[in-house]
C-alpha cells in the first residue's frame, strides 16, 4: 500500500503562553532535521512552509484575565482549515508553536473525519490537561483551553470560530497528567476523558493503558490524531519548555508509547507543541522531539545511531 505523504506545516504561535519564545519552534524543528528523519524512513514530505493567521476582529471578555483573545481566534481560524485540507491529502504535522494551536487542528480535523465517516480520536501527551474554558482560566493564556473548545465545552460561542463537529470526550485518552486546576478537576470528573496521570504509569506501565485505548480506535474504525507537549517528557530530559513540570515522561517511556503507536497503524496526524528553543540547551529537546517522531513513523531501536553532543 503507498504512504500517504507527511505534510509539515509551521505554526509560529505563542500568544497562547506566558512567555515569548515558541513562534521558533517550527525553525528548530526543521533544523533539527525532521523532514530527513521522514524522508529517510521512505516517506515522501512536503513542507509547506509556515501558517499565518487572518486578520483580528476586536474582542472582549468579560474575564479580565485572558490574552491575546482576537489572536488566538484568528490562529484557530487559520490552523482548522489548513487542518482540514491537509487531512485529505496526507498525514498533517503541526510543527508548534504553543499548545493553542491545537484547538484548530483538532477541529479542522474532525471536520475532515465525519465526512469521511470516521470518528475521530486524539491522544493527549502532556502534563495539563488544557480543559480550560474562557471562563474559568485563571492565568488567561489560552494554551490552556484548547481541549475543552476541540471537545464542545460552553462559552467558545460568539469568540471562536464555530466548530461543527465537537470530539466526543469518550474518544480523548490523556497520558502523563500531572498538573490540574481544580476547575479543570472539576470538569474532567464528568466528563467522560480517560485521564492516566504519571501515578497511573507508574503503577500499569505504558503498554497496558495505551494499548486499551488504542484497542477502542480500532474497534471504532477510528482516526488517531496525537497531541504531544514538549512537557509530557522529564525536563530533565527535555528542557526547551516554558511549563516545566517535573515528574514527566522518560526517554525509554515515550519511545515505547511511540513505537507502539506506529505498530497500531491508526496515527493520521500529529501536533509537536510547546518546544520554546529559546530555553533549550545545543537543541537538544528538539532533536528528542524529532527522534520521537521517527519512531512514531518507523524508526526501530536497531536503526537508531549513536549521536556526539
């Protein structure tokens, strides 16, 4: 059967966060050598280059708190449609750019999955489950609710850009949870969201509980999009991130979790958010990420060389 194309597309937001930094993430990721990681494992790549958002419209809140509101709406706007033709083309790489950026992908990608009858499921790897609604964020970096908009919560109405076709919380498997707000708990507890904290892993082990989910997909002739947070990954391992959480993800855990995906076959699009370069240390957090990627395409332990820092 012939490979669907990998179709990168940069997305330099980092109105989402906190601090200045992630609209680098694209360049790193492609220094780092992700489209020869790719290429290497026999796909065809087509970079599209970097996505630029729409003009703002003037918007307010009543939550005094919240930043960059018009554009992140414009950002959503742009990235859901651009999501939306690359799935049916290809397997779309969102090359982040903070974690905002996936309340369009995730959005334009579910737009794609029902008219081709598929539901569509998202593996969530990160430390927050960004379950925030405008609202209830506190901090007001809108990074924060972009699973909450993706999967239909209230209060998205009159801001963002309508979303025709809300995923179903059943079908959202977070990994590596460890850092929730107690108005976040409190939605979560009804929500109908797998959540696996780090206590979970540590006490089951990746396999079992990614493999549970991933059962669920294919019983459902599902689509897999993956979601993965510089921070789900130990800082100490993965210090180009401006939420460090500590606790995360080892190295041998997200290969696995990687290689077990590419082994389900059912990956068709993936998000690489959160990498701020300017925190890094000689690019190291983004040649990780771009490993990480190559055994989420392919790549086995046996063909991994030996690299000098």
């Amino acid at each position: 059967m012939t490979r669907k194309p990998c179709i990168l597309l940069g997305v330099p937001v980092q109105e989402g966060t906190g601090r200045l930094g992630c609209d680098m993430g694209p360049s790193a990721f492609r220094t780092a050598g992700l489209a020869g990681a790719l290429r290497d494992l026999g796909y065809m790549v087509e970079d599209r280059g970097n996505l630029a958002p729409g003009p703002t419209r003037d918007l307010t809140h009543t939550n005094g708190a919240i930043k960059f509101l018009p554009e992140i709406v414009a950002w959503t706007k742009t990235i859901a449609q651009a999501a939306y033709e690359a799935s049916g083309e290809g397997i779309p790489i969102f090359l982040g750019g903070d974690h905002s950026l996936s309340a369009g992908s995730m959005t334009g990608l579910s737009r794609r999955a029902a008219e081709d009858d598929h539901p569509l499921f998202v593996l969530w790897l990160d430390s927050h489950p960004d379950f925030h609604t405008l609202d209830t964020t506190q901090s007001g970096n809108l990074h924060g609710v972009p699973m909450a908009y993706a999967t239909g919560r209230g209060g998205f109405d009159g801001y963002f850009p309508a979303n025709p076709v809300p995923i179903r919380p059943e079908n959202v498997c977070m990994m590596g949870i460890r850092s929730v707000d107690n108005a976040e708990r409190a939605a979560l507890a009804t929500a109908g969201v797998t959540i696996h904290d780090m206590r979970a892993i540590d006490e089951n082990g990746v396999v079992t509980l990614l493999k549970a989910f991933l059962k669920r997909v294919a019983a459902a002739n599902g689509r897999l999009h993956v979601s993965l947070d510089v921070d789900f990954i130990d800082p100490n391992i993965a210090p180009g991130v401006g939420t460090t959480v500590p606790g995360g993800a080892t190295f041998r855990e997200a290969h696995l979790i990687m290689e077990i995906l590419h082994d389900s076959g059912l990956v068709t699009s993936l998000d690489l958010v959160e990498l701020n370069p300017f925190l890094d240390e000689r690019g190291r957090t983004a040649l990780l990420m771009v490993d990480l990627v190559a055994s989420l395409m392919g790549r086995r332990v046996l063909d991994r060389p030996t690299r000098s820092f």
